[in-house]
C-alpha cells in the first residue's frame, strides 16, 4: 500500500467538524479504544453526530490518533488485528 498524504496530528490538528467529515466519507469505521474495537457501517446505521463524536474524538477534544483512512474504510486509535485485516483487503 502506498501512502497518498500523510498528516502531522501535532502540526494539523483535526477537530469535530473534521472529524465527522471525515467518518461520514468513510462506508466502514473502526474504533479502538483500549482492548476493545467498534465498528460502525456508516452505509447502512450511520450513528448521529454526537455518538461518532464520543468514539472520534480524544480527551482533548481533537481526532483521536493514530487515525488511518484505507479506501473507504477509516481507522482510529490502533489496534493491530484490525489493522491486518483492513489493510491485507486493500
């Protein structure tokens, strides 16, 4: 796989409005939080604004990272089977 853009989160910071924008491009999400991992179908239930906002974004109120946009699949936080998986898909 080759890395198309890649973003310093230090030096662009992403916040909500960005944040969503980017979820609501994406058809899969997933979200790593710890041991445990969500996936939303943003095609079929895309969940409201603020439910996406609670798995989006950190305590500092910016995107959480690492976040990782694969086709139409966004990653975030990291968990590596996840990784694996939608990145061997590609």
């Amino acid at each position: 796989m080759a890395v198309t853009e890649q973003v310093d989160a230090k030096k662009q910071r992403f916040g909500p409005d960005e944040a969503l924008s980017l979820a609501r491009r994406a058809s899969d999400l997933y979200v790593a939080k710890g041991k445990k991992v969500v996936h939303v179908d943003m095609k079929r239930a895309p969940p409201p604004d603020a439910e996406l906002l609670e798995l989006l974004l950190g305590p500092s109120g910016t995107l959480r990272a690492p976040a990782l946009r694969a086709g139409t699949t966004l990653l975030v936080g990291f968990d590596p089977a996840t990784y694996t998986k939608a990145l061997r898909s590609r």
